[in-house]
C-alpha cells in the first residue's frame, strides 16, 4: 500500500471542511464580519432585499433573514455611511435628505437599521437561488431550510405554480438558470416539499425545497421533448381519474426564441418516470392557463382556470374535475359574452346581446372570453360600450382603469369572498406592481382594486397566491412572484436576487383592504330592496338579483371617515333612530357604510365617489336609490340632498356565477 504524502493528508482535510460547511453552514467564521441587521419598524422582523450603498457605491444586500455580513479589509476599523434603500420600505432621511446610517466597522461587531414598510404586504424571504441565507452563514446565525446556499445549483427561476399532490406541495417553475453556464434548463423545473401540517416549514420562515435532479447536480429538464424550443408549463391542477386515483395535470407550451407559441396541449405526470409527458396537443381557441381552483356547481365538481391568450387572473374557463375531461380541450368552457362556437374577430365579432342589447355572459362551451385588448378594441371600433366590460378593475384611490397581468383567484374564508392578487401591465412600474381585490363570485363583479405592494423600476410577474398556506382561518396569505429586471427597462440587476422568486405575506384584516362590494337591487315583483352578498347568499335569492347599482363597504368592513346607512323591512334606507322604535338595539346591523353626503376637506376621493339620491315615483307609489342625476322614468322625482356618497359600478352588466362553491386544496 503506498503511502499518504502530508500534502495528500492537508488537501483531504481541506476538502472535507469545504464539504462540511456547505452540509453544516453555522459553522462560519461570524468574527471575521461586521453584523447590520435591517428590521420593519413595526414588527421587528429581518427584512430582506434591502440594499446598503456605501458613498464609494460598493452594495450590499440583505439576505432572508436582514442580515449584511461585511468582511471587506478596506472597510475595517473606518467608519462607514450606508445610504439605505428598498422596494416599499423607507428609511427616515437626515436633514441634508440622505437617508441612511454610519457604523463603526470591526470584525466581530454589529449595527441594526430599522426601516418603515409602505407595502401594504410584507416581503418575507426570497425562495429560490443562490446564497439565500448566505450572510446569514457567514454570521453565524440560524436558517431554516436545509440547502441554504445552492440548492438543486439553481441560481434564478421564474413563474411559479404549485398544487398539493399526494401528500407533498408540488412545484414547477419556468425557465432555470445555473452558475455553470449562461443557457440552463428550459424545459421545466421540479420540486417538493412538505406541507407544513406534514412536518413541512411553517410559511412564515420558509420552503424547504427538493429538487428533481440530473446526474451533475442540476435541476433537470421535468418535461422532455424533442427540438430545442422551450417548454413551458402551466395551468398546474390534480384531478381523480375514473378509478378514483389522483392525477396530476398542467398545460404545456412549446414556444418560440419570441415567446410566440409553437404547440400547446396538455400534459401529465407520470410518477414511475418522475416527468410530464404529453396527454393531448390542442388546437381549441379556448384552453385553460394561469393557476386553477377546485368548485362544487350544482352537485358537480369543476376546475376553474384561466384563459390561455388572456393574461388577466380571472377564472373564466372551467372544466369538470375529471382526468378525462381535463385531457380532452373540447370540454372546456368559458365564461364569455360572445355567441356560443364564436371567435372574436374585430369588427364583425358576434356578440351574445338579448332582445333589449344587453349583453349576456354566461358560461359557454367552446367559446372564449374576450381578453382586455380585445374589449377595448371592440369599444373603439362601436362594437361595444366602454361599460360593458365584466372585468373593469379601477384603482380605489384615483379610479385609473388597471390592466391585470397575471395573478390568481381563490377563496377566502376570512373575508368570505373570492381575493384576487394581480400584476399590473404598466402602473408606476413596468409589471412590478401589485394589486388585491375581491369579489362575490369566482367571476366577479371585479370593481376596485388596492396597490398592495410596489417596486421600483423592476418587474414582479406572474404573481400567484397559495391558499395552501393560509393561516388563522385566511386572515394571513401568502403570494409571491418573479422578481426581475426583465421588461422593466432597467439594466441594473439585483444581485442573486434577480430572477428569482420572492414570497410576501399579506394581513386581510388591515383596515386599507377596505373596499366596496356590490350592493345588489333585489325584487320580490312588487319592491325592490338592496342586499350585499351575506344576505343574498344566506336567503338564497341569487335569482332575484336585478342589478348592481352602486358599491359600498360591507358591515364588517367598517373604517374611520363611514357612516352607517340602515334598511327598514320595506327596504327604504332609514335611520338608526327610526328602528329603534320597532327593534331591540343588539338586532340593527347597518346594511353598508358610506362616505357621509359632504366631501371632507382634506378629502381628495376619485372620480368614481358619486353621491345617493332616492327615487321617488308617485304614480307607482314606488321608492328606490341610485347614483348621479339621471331620473329613468318621468313621474320620478329625486331627492334634494343625497343620502350619502357610494361608490358607482363601473359595468353596466350583471355578470355572476353564484352557484360556484369553494372546495378545500
């Protein structure tokens, strides 16, 4: 046996502390740096993507848990000024206006900034690639997933989409990039992890993800096909088949070096091979896309999805959740106002309208739903009304019209409505910002909208929530997206963050989350009386809906600046005092709240604020309430004063679908 040089014995020992510190990462040397922990003001928690610029313009940036580790020489035993700067946070400025904090930096010390978040959510940790925890490890502080440096040696991965499937959380992503080499796996990405009521992370501190990898390391290609055009995955949903066992489905797509698209179809995953493979190529206009929901309509249980062509988050297309209905492109459906087998085609779209030409929308097998361009092609052109859209998501602050791009719809049990997290194409930042709304049906009606998180002059596409993670009965969600440089027009990379995706959790019971629901006109044939979705839905007189005539907050949505405004069993709005003569005090629950009749003066509201007046008609002896001046029938009168200020309806339409009914994930 030959016998082991020093040199061999040194070089073994080195390689073993390379391999161990990459397996067991607390043991860094934490009194080679300088500690700066960056903490939100008002919970105290790490707060991660902040950038630290020292004046010579060397960055930092923290890393999931807030930490910078500094360890440069030049900067040890100096005092050094960090301007501090971060996408929806703010730290106070000085009286010169810089913003930002000096340090004494020494090796073993530490320094703490504390920034003020303007995100209405709060940015959590980044998800995917490299040195995730990196300045973490190099201060010794604790992490909590498992591969907190290079995992699966992916350094950037986009769009995300994930399903609980059999037991574990199921995650693909689109395009993956590697440290190796500029080009890396364009042909799907995998992962698993446990839920948490599995032994899994609890959301708030992280996803401990496990990759599908290649001989060399690497997250493998998830979807092979032949060609070198990319294949892209989505529409991720699990469905039974006819023996009742689970299956997983997801829409592929080849597409071209332009992103146009070359094939698309369905695939399935096959659990002995451990890839997708192709179950069916489509042709269909209408095809399912974005992130699906399961529903119980009338007995029968769906898969709600969104359009292929359409990159608005509304589930307008459905399904039956059967394997065999998935796979096939003929069975789908969607919700549309086209005429049923009709495609839109500019001018000479055939439009399904009634015999008064009001629009119908309703769910339609084979046809597609107009998307945002298409509506407003359709309006320049007279073919349409500016609100006849079923979709006119409006800013709450200024009533701007938001075109969505991307995002989801779900189900919340906290607020008891369907919530919708949207991209927006445009905005202040080229798709990186983001927008929460709600409504009372998986369709809507969709009104207004709140910015909920910003980013400046980056993008963040593809959002999508995970109502998996939801916690205290949906009052906490989780949603994250791609965060990056891509398409927002600035060269400058965020560095091992860009690329990469980013979770941020949002509080529904924050009081700016405060928007208008539909206030429903609802007729008996002989009055009308007005109802929001909790009382509609309770005594099941969804079919006695006539109309939306404007939008106001819902009782238990009540904020600063609102007054209550009450209903009488005749369903004339009345005051508190009024029932007080025939109610118990504990009984009067308002009907909504209202801005009151006069504007504040340091109230700025947005065009969509309207005053509500009372109608009165005495030939018929008929009462009912409506916004701004117009008087339908001439015996009419309308009140002098309005009774309040509410918000109007953007559509003109009536597009529900009251008989979609949430089911769990």
């Amino acid at each position: 046996m030959k016998p082991v040089s020093d040199a061999t014995c040194i070089a073994v020992v080195v390689v073993l502390l390379i391999a161990l510190s990459t397996v067991v990462p607390a043991g860094a040397k934490e009194a080679d740096c300088f500690r700066i922990d960056v903490l939100d003001s008002d919970t105290g928690r790490g707060v991660p993507l902040v950038e630290l610029t020292t004046t010579d313009a060397v960055r930092y940036y923290t890393d999931s848990n807030g930490i910078v580790a500094i360890n440069d020489p030049e900067l040890m035993g100096q005092t050094v000024f960090f301007h501090v700067r971060s996408h929806g946070y703010e730290y106070p400025a000085d009286d010169f206006g810089y913003r930002g904090s000096s340090f004494e930096i020494k090796a073993g010390g530490r320094g703490e900034i504390r920034i003020k978040r303007h995100n209405i959510a709060e940015r959590m940790y980044r998800i995917t690639g490299s040195g995730i925890y990196r300045d973490s490890i190099l201060v010794g502080e604790p992490v909590p997933i498992r591969q907190p440096l290079l995992n699966g040696k992916v350094v950037g991965q986009d769009s995300v989409h994930a399903v609980p499937y059999k037991g574990r959380i199921f995650w693909l992503w689109g395009d993956t990039s590697r440290a190796a080499y500029p080009l890396g796996n364009f042909n799907t990405s995998c992962a698993t992890s446990l839920p948490p009521e599995r032994g899994g992370l609890d959301p708030s501190r992280g996803i401990d993800l496990t990759y599908w990898v290649d001989d060399g390391g690497f997250s493998r290609k998830m979807m092979p096909m032949e060609g070198t055009m990319p294949v892209w995955l989505s529409a991720l949903v699990s469905v039974k088949d006819a023996a009742g066992q689970e299956q997983l489905f997801a829409k592929y797509a080849r597409v071209h070096q332009d992103m146009s698209v070359n094939e698309y179809g369905m695939a399935r995953w096959n659990d002995d091979k451990a890839v997708f493979e192709k179950a069916a190529a489509s042709t269909a206009p209408l095809f399912p896309d974005g992130h699906p929901f399961h529903c119980k309509v009338i007995g029968r249980e769906y898969v709600y999805f969104q359009a292929t062509g359409s990159s608005e988050p509304v589930p307008n297309v459905r399904a039956r959740a059967l394997a065999e209905h998935i796979a096939d492109s003929r069975r789908f459906e969607g919700f549309t106002c086209l005429e049923t087998g009709a495609r839109y085609d500019g001018r000479n779209t055939r439009l399904d309208r009634d015999a008064g030409g009001k629009l119908i929308y309703a769910w339609k097998p084979g046809t597609p739903p107009l998307n945002f361009d298409q509506r407003k092609e359709l309006v320049s052109l007279g073919v349409m009304n500016a609100g006849e859209s079923a979709f006119p998501l409006r800013d709450i602050e200024t009533g701007a019209e938001i075109k969505a791009h991307g995002g989801s719809v779900f189900w919340n049990p906290f607020r008891k409505r369907w919530v919708m997290i949207a991209g927006q194409a445009g905005g202040t930042s080229y798709l990186g910002e983001l927008w929460f709304a709600e409504a009372d049906t998986p369709v809507g009606p969709w009104a207004y909208a709140r910015k909920i998180v910003t980013h400046d002059r980056y993008s963040f596409y593809n959002p999508t929530q995970h109502p998996f993670f939801d916690q205290e009965g949906g009052r906490l969600i989780y949603f994250e997206g791609t965060y990056t440089n891509t398409f927002s027009g600035n060269s400058d990379k965020t560095p091992r963050y860009d690329y990469n995706q980013v979770m941020y959790r949002l509080a529904l019971d924050d009081p700016r989350l405060s928007l208008p629901v539909p206030v429903y006109a609802v007729s008996d044939g002989e009055k009308t009386r007005y109802a929001v979705r909790e009382t509609i839905a309770g005594r099941g007189e969804w079919n006695r809906v006539q109309s939306v005539p404007f939008f106001a907050v819902p009782p238990d949505r009540r904020r600063e600046g609102l007054v209550p405004v009450y209903s009488s069993p005749e369903g004339l709005f009345t005051s508190l005092e009024s029932l007080l003569k025939t109610k118990p005090a504990g009984t009067i629950r308002p009907l909504f709240f209202a801005l009151p009749p006069d504007k504040a003066k340091d109230e700025q509201p947005s065009a969509d604020v309207v005053p509500l007046y009372e109608y009165f008609d005495a030939k018929s002896g008929r009462r009912w309430y409506g916004v701004g001046d117009q008087v339908p029938e001439t015996s009419a009168t309308r009140s002098a004063v309005p009774l309040c200020r509410v918000w109007r309806n953007p559509s003109s339409l009536l597009a529900l679908d009251p008989a979609a009914q949430p089911l769990p994930f």
